[in-house]
C-alpha cells in the first residue's frame, strides 16, 4: 500500500517584495509566493531568475500603485488590469 502523499506547502505573500530574493527562495522550498511592490522594475528583473531557476509557475507578481491601481503580472505571461 503506497503511503499517502504530503500536502504541498502553503504558500507565502510579501509586500514590498524588490527584486523577489526572498520569494525565490521560498519558491526553490517548494512554497508557491505571490509577491507584491509598487515598481514594476524590480518584480521584472525577477523573470529572468526565476526561468533560470525553473520556478516560474511558483511565482506570482503584482505591482500596486495606489496613484494609478493595481495591475497584475504572473511571471508566465499573462498580463491584465484588474
């Protein structure tokens, strides 16, 4: 009898999240990591880490700007206004 499967780790949020070190690391501990900052520079440059890294579908990104409201970036492409 096949022992049952561990459930998977819950996810992690930040806020203010930079370039996403941090949710990088959390993602390579298996953890699924919505992140958020108010630059879209940052959260941008963690794209290219996170395809290197193979943790893309781990990560989630929004940039929230209370001047002009939140836009939501998944670091698989998808991109849209909410």
């Amino acid at each position: 009898m096949k022992a049952p499967a561990a459930p998977p780790p819950p996810g992690r949020t930040g806020v203010g999240a930079g370039h996403g070190r941090d949710a990088l690391f959390f993602a390579d501990d298996g953890f699924t990591a919505q992140i958020t900052d108010s630059s879209p520079i940052g959260l941008d440059q963690l794209r290219p880490a996170a395809q290197t890294a193979g943790l893309v579908e781990r990560l989630t990104t929004t940039v929230h700007d209370t001047r002009h409201g939140t836009r939501s970036t998944a670091l698989h492409g998808r991109r849209g206004r909410r």
